[in-house]
C-alpha cells in the first residue's frame, strides 16, 4: 500500500533517500558535483513528502521557497527498484498542492542535462523549459523548469 506522508527535512527516511540521490548525483554530475551539492543542502527545507510503500520509504521529494511567488522542487528521488510505477508522478503532485496551500503561483526547478529521467518527468507533469535562474543561469549544464498553476 502507498502512503505520502508530510514532513521535514529532519525526518531520517527522507535523510537516507537524499544520501542515494546525493550519491547517484556525484558520479552523473562528474566533476561539476560540488557546483551542484552547494544548492542542495536540506538544512533549509521545511515541506518535504516521503512517499512509503508498506512502510517502506521509496521515494522522495520537497519545496522550498524561492521567491514570495515560487516554490523550487528539491530533492527528487525514487529507489531504483520502485521506479517506472509512477511514484515521481505522484510525489510530484502532492509537492504541487502543498505549494498551492502555501500560497505560492508556481513551482521552479533545476535539474542536470545528465538526469534524461528527471527532464522526461518534468515534461510529463506539464513544466515547461525556462531560461536558467539564479545561480544557475549560464550554466551549459543545467536545465530549469516552471509550472504556473
């Protein structure tokens, strides 16, 4: 059974899933890994959803403010061997309420042209490709997402 449970970022669940993204992310990002680890911390996050399946907890993801009308998507993470079962889909989903309920008009993100999963999701979900933002603006190897609700 699916269960997506709202939390923070000191939820150990959620810890232990950003240390198997953080380390599929160092060996696709290569050497750019610690460009890109800087932006990732969780120390910052409040609104994260863990999303379990018999008590297991298989996937990942969270918001955090950006502006006073976006919520950046952070985090983004499902086991290798949950994936294909629409569980990015649907964490995606309940990360897009829960910014609606925040008051927040959008949601913006960024993720590596070396993640072709991560931009076909976004895709999917109806975000659509935007000029690179903040610290990420100019950099060759990203690629930044909205979705305006």
């Amino acid at each position: 059974m699916k269960n997506l449970v709202r939390t923070s970022a000191s939820n150990p669940d959620f810890i232990a899933l950003v240390r198997h993204l953080d380390a599929d992310l160092a060996i696709r990002d290569g050497e750019d890994h610690a460009f890109y680890h800087q932006f990732n911390t969780i120390g910052s996050i409040k609104h994260v959803v863990v999303l379990y399946e018999d008590s297991i907890a298989v996937a990942c993801g969270a918001i955090k403010q950006y502006d006073t009308a976006s919520a950046e998507v952070k985090r983004m993470y499902t086991l290798p061997t949950y994936r294909g079962k629409g569980y990015a889909s649907l964490l995606l989903g309940a990360l897009e309420v829960w910014a609606r309920e925040l008051g927040y008009k959008k949601c913006i993100l960024e993720t590596g042209i070396r993640q072709p999963e991560a931009i076909a999701l976004y895709k999917k979900n109806n975000y659509t490709v935007t000029p690179n933002y903040g610290q990420y603006a100019g950099v060759e190897n990203s690629v930044c997402f909205e979705k305006l609700f």
